[in-house]
C-alpha cells in the first residue's frame, strides 16, 4: 500500500510578520479499500480486426466473378438468332438505314455487377487498404444482395506505388472480365467506345487524381437516366460555366467529341430526323453566322430531345400508347454520339465540377451511402 505523507505546521511572529513552519511529521499506512462483492469480471474477447467490408464473411456462398457475369447473358431471340453477349448493338427504334459498325453498350442487367466490381477496389484503397494482387479469381459475388467480396485478404497498407498498380490492374480486371463474356468486345475492344474511355481513364490515373469519374462513367447509368445525366451536364456548362468561367467553358467545348456531320447522319433514323426539323439548327454556322457557333449546335440538338422525350411518339395501336419511350431515345442518342458524353464528363471532371452536379443518384446500384471522393 502506498504511505501517505502526514505534516503538522507551527505559526509564530517575528518583528509583526506571521511566520508558518513546515515538518515533517512521518508516514502512516493508508487504510486498505474495501472489494467490492457480486461484481463479475467481464471476458476479454480479442477478435482480429476486420479491416474491409468487401472480405467474404466464414459460411457466405457466391458464385466466381466472370461465372456470374456468364450467368446474365440474356438468351434473348434476336430475330432469327438467339443473343448471347452482355453487350447490345441493336439498332434504335426508327433507324432506316445500316450501319456497318454500330456501337455497342452493355445490357441493363450486366451494369449492376459491372459497377460493384468497379467500386469494391475503389472503397477498398479509399479505406486506406491495398492489394497485393487483384485478380478476378479471388472475387466472388455473394448470392445474397449480389455484392463482390474478396475470397482472400490480400490487403496492406495503401502507398501511392500500390494505388497506381492496383488502378492499372483493375483496369485489366475489366478488360479481361468483358472480353470473356463478350464475343463483340472480344473480337473488336473498341466496339463500346465509353467502356473503352473508362479503362483508359483508369489506367491513366495520376496521384492525387479523384475517383469520381471511375466510380460513376457514362456506360453504367441506366439506359432510361442517360438523359438526365446529360441535362445535369449540359445545364452546368451553359449556364454556370459559361457564364462564371468562360476559360473552362471553352476548353469543355473544345473538349467534345462527336462527328462532324451528325445532322446528316440524323437522316438515317426517322425520329432523330423529325427533332432536328423542329428548331432552327445551324450546325455548319451558314444560316446565322453571326450568332452560332457549330460546337454548341450539338449539345442543343442533344438537349432537345430528351427534354421532350415523347415527342412524335404517341401511337393509339400501341398497348402503351407509345411508339417509342425514353430509354428508346436515348438508345438512339448514343447510335449517333457515342462519344459525346464520356468527353463532357472527362473535361467536367478534370476541372473538378462532375462530382458536384449530384450525379451519382442516377446510378442505383450504391451498395452503401454514395461517395465521390477518395
């Protein structure tokens, strides 16, 4: 037991000042505390820290990665054929003539997976974690909620040398996972030019670049929200950009890319040709040369038609009264500008406005809370 120190102190006066004397006056043991009954001890449990989510949990089952992506093939009769790919080139409702190279884009139900498999590595290094490899054969997707977890942990801490080498693996990841369930992007990679974008954007990554536009591109919104996506972007540049930073605004608009005779080629689908006789259009600057400016022709093309999807469609011989509906629409958006998106999203994102526009609401596939940043 510890003493505990005792003083006793004397006070005299010496020429009128009170004077106050110290000593030492021994040490006494301090009387023991009395235990306390009936308190039980709780039990120390040391668990290993669980240092990600994505680890599959002791009694989880799933299916390998590329096997479940194998098992959304659609099986669809497509014609005289039966369709077997995750990707889509069918042409759009009213296209009247063929194109020898159509774009292709995943089907619906393909960009769910597609978008968990591409953020787990992404929450993953934003966690602080990395990996020492990643490869499709240690990911399995759960059968329940259908989530990509880690079959073993393969993790260390994050540096930058590890985030650049999981970026760039993760980009193969994809390429390798879409190649062998896709006859048409194994044959041609460049047949999905927005998916063909994203791997090049990951690969690309700098330290210090966000993971914005990684985990929300182009090819994963759903058919039916592209139009919206495109609203958001296209609102910010015309009427924020352009008017608080005319520098950003132009470097966006020199950014675009799209073919330069696009309303000639609005020819080859009766709706896309109806919408572009509906304003006055001057894609060439030859009817108002004063006041038009051909690189912002195409964005108000691209504009109009979703803001009014329906236009021209109704159709009483329908069971829905509809010839054609929004998601048909912008089927027919990216057959004629398959690129025009992915380049406003890259220049949006490079001047650090995407994550701002609340975009990410379009893709509902969140396993948890969505995130933009790292």
């Amino acid at each position: 037991m510890k003493p505990s120190a005792q003083f006793t102190y004397l006070s005299f006066k010496v020429d009128g000042l009170t004077s106050v004397l110290f000593y030492h006056a021994g040490t006494k043991e301090m009387p023991p505390k009395k235990k306390k009954t009936g308190a039980k001890k709780k039990a120390v449990i040391n668990k290993p820290p669980r240092i990600c989510h994505y680890l599959l949990l002791p009694g989880e089952n799933g299916t390998p990665v590329i096997d479940f992506v194998k098992s959304l093939l659609p099986g669809k009769k497509t014609g005289a054929k039966r369709e077997t790919d995750i990707m889509c080139d069918q042409e759009p409702v009213g296209q009247t003539q063929r194109w020898l190279n159509p774009p292709a884009s995943f089907t619906e139900s393909v960009k769910q997976i597609l978008f968990r498999i591409t953020n787990m590595p992404l929450d993953v290094i934003s966690s602080g974690y990395c990996f020492e490899s990643l490869r499709p054969e240690n990911i399995i997707v759960t059968d329940y909620f259908e989530i990509p977890k880690l079959l073993v942990a393969n993790l260390k801490e994050r540096t930058a040398e590890g985030t650049k080498a999981n970026l760039t693996a993760l980009g193969n990841l994809l390429d390798q996972l879409v190649s062998e369930t896709s006859e048409k992007y194994y044959t041609d990679s460049s047949i999905n030019p927005e998916f063909k974008h994203l791997i090049q954007h990951i690969k690309g990554y700098q330290q210090g670049d966000p993971f914005f536009l990684m985990r929300y591109p182009i090819c994963y919104v759903p058919l039916e929200n592209r139009s919206f996506l495109y609203a958001e972007m296209y609102d910010y540049i015309m009427d924020i950009l352009r008017e608080t930073d005319p520098e950003a605004f132009q470097f966006v608009i020199t950014s675009l890319s799209y073919p330069l005779d696009w309303n000639a080629q609005c020819q080859s689908n009766t709706y896309l040709l109806q919408s572009l006789g509906r304003s006055r259009y001057d894609p060439d600057a030859t009817r108002f040369p004063a006041e038009s400016d051909p690189r912002l022709e195409v964005l108000r093309y691209h504009r109009n038609g979703p803001a009014h999807p329906l236009e021209d469609a109704a159709d009483p011989s329908k069971e829905n009264g509809m010839s054609s509906t929004r998601a048909d629409l912008a089927h027919r958006l990216y057959f004629l500008f398959p690129r025009l998106m992915s380049s406003m999203q890259t220049s949006l994102h490079f001047l650090g406005a995407l994550r701002h526009l609340g975009t990410e609401k379009l893709f509902p596939f969140q396993v948890g809370k969505p995130d933009g940043t790292q």
